[in-house]
C-alpha cells in the first residue's frame, strides 16, 4: 500500500527551475531514496509534499489525503527534516522541542530522552547560537521525537560530522525495521545506498531513473576491464566482438591497449575461454556503484558546486 504519492507533480519557476510531471509512490514499511545534486527539484517536491506550497497540477498525497488542502490531518503523524534549518529566535533548544511537541499534541519524553543521548544533544543553547551541526542535531531529533509513522528527510545529515552521519543511518535502519515509511532525499551516495529499498533519481526537475536497489546491486550484467599487451592483440579483439550481440563495449581506449566490457554472468564464462586465444596483462571485474550509475546521466554536466563529494 502506498503511503506516499506524488502523482504528476509540476511546479514551473520559469526558466526551467521548477518540477516537471514527477510521479513516485513510497509504500508503507519502505525506504525510499530521492537522488540527485542541489537544484535538481528534490526540496521543491518535498515543499509539496508536506502541503507549503500548491502544485501547478498534479497532486501529492500521504495517506490518501491530498497534502496542500488536508495538511492539518497529516503533519501530526509525519516527522519532517528540512533542507535548510531556519529556527526561531529568542528560543532555547529545550523551548523549542517543548513548542513542536505542542503543536504536534504529542510528548513522549521517554523517546526524546533516548534521542537526545543518542545524537549526543545538548539543546539548552539559544537557537540562533547554535552551529549548523548542533542545529542539524536539533532537526533530526525533533522529526524522530514523536515517533511519526511517516519521515520526511531533506538531506537529512548535511552538517553532521562523519561519526553523526553513521548514527543516523543506524537509526533510520531501525526505524524501517519498526515499520516506518521514510522518503530520504539527499545527495550523498553512501547514505541512499545504505538505507534505502527504491531509488528515484532527479535530474532538471524530471524523474529519469526509479529502481529497486538490489537490482543494481546484484545486477546479472558486469563490467570488466581487459587490458592487451600489445595493439595488435587489441585491435584484433575488437575487430572480432564488434558485432557480438551479447557483448557491449562501454570504453575503448587505444592509447593503452584497454577495453571496458559489458556482458551478461552467463557468458563470463565463454568470454574468459576466447580470451585464451590473446595475450593479456588484465582482467578485472569493475562493481558498478551507485554513484557510477548515477554519473551516466551526469556525465555531461561538469560542475556539481561540490555538491556530490560528501
């Protein structure tokens, strides 16, 4: 059953910033990663999603309640983590917990208790005082303290420091264990690959790819890196598969005699035995990741503003 929904989602900014007919569901139990650097659209469809903002056309839901008009029925039972943290002044980190648990009708101090030693909090500093990592700490607890049935994360760990950052996917493992349903948007490679079950990457404001994570994991088509020792050998290789349908070549590089292969495990075998037939100085098995995967729908683009190094 899904529990979220974006359905046709467009929200046009003019000069191509904005959303554009974005369509994903995440279903109840499931954690889903929401992929792509700073600007692709992802805070833009999470605005949406949490009813701060009203859709050009297309809809989102969360529970089967349209988010812009029926916000009020849903926050309450949703932890949010926002892109930029934005505090009130004149408050303590205490006050501050005090106002969302008022707001949301819900206190439970025993929760907040364990988050706040968990995530190594001291929130009895003035908000406006805080630094971004003690602030992104007041965040994350404050989504978690009630303990939402649904979280929405905004690039959930950008300011923590590294050990922070791997307390926080723990936890969000824990919670998808208890049954929780989380849309994590980020940037950040490892976090999406760590935690979450379906991915949907975001590229100019449109969704180009959505999959389940495993099946890249355990994808049945490897890469392989062949290195010849000498031209010849090389050229030969590629004059002979050029028209192999069950091979396809991703690189070529003469300069040093090396080919990068795509081919299905079933064949690996048959591959290795033509491979006899040449003189070789390397055969090795390149893992595809998720930022490899990523990358072949940003290959083109050269400047990411340090946005995918984290």
């Amino acid at each position: 059953m899904s529990v979220i929904e974006v359905n046709n989602l467009t929200k046009d900014y003019g000069f191509g910033r904005g959303v554009f007919d974005v369509s994903f569901h995440v279903d109840k139990g499931e954690v889903f990663g929401f992929l792509g650097p700073n600007g692709a659209g992802k805070s833009t469809t999470i605005r949406h999603l949490m009813g701060f903002s009203k859709p050009d056309s297309g809809n989102t839901q969360i529970f089967g309640k349209e988010s812009f008009n029926r916000y009020n029925e849903i926050l309450s039972h949703v932890g949010y983590i926002p892109g930029e943290i934005a505090l009130p002044a004149g408050l303590t980190g205490w006050e501050f917990l005090h106002m969302m648990q008022d707001l949301q009708h819900n206190k439970n101090d025993k929760l907040l208790k364990e988050l706040l030693e968990l995530f190594e909090l001291d929130p009895s500093g003035d908000t406006k005082r805080m630094s971004l990592g003690v602030k992104r700490k007041l965040a994350v607890v404050t989504a978690f303290m009630n303990d939402p049935e649904v979280l929405i994360l905004d690039e959930p760990t950008s300011g923590l420091d590294p050990v922070m950052q791997e307390t926080f996917i723990d936890y969000v493992r824990s919670e998808k264990k208890r049954g929780k349903t989380i849309l994590l948007s980020s940037h950040i490679f490892s976090e999406v690959d760590a935690t979450c079950d379906r991915i949907a990457i975001i590229k100019d404001g449109k969704i180009v790819s959505d999959f389940v994570a495993d099946d890249l994991r355990h994808a049945s088509r490897k890469n392989y890196r062949i290195v010849f020792d000498v031209a010849e050998q090389y050229k030969r290789f590629i004059n002979t598969y050029a028209s192999f349908d069950r091979l396809d070549f991703i690189e070529k590089n003469p300069a040093d005699n090396t080919v990068v292969i795509s081919i299905d495990d079933k064949d690996v075998n048959e591959m290795i035995s033509a491979l006899s037939g040449y003189s070789i100085r390397g055969f090795v098995h390149l893992k595809e990741t998720l930022e490899d995967y990523f990358m072949k729908y940003y290959k083109e683009d050269k400047d990411f503003g340090g946005a995918l190094n984290q």
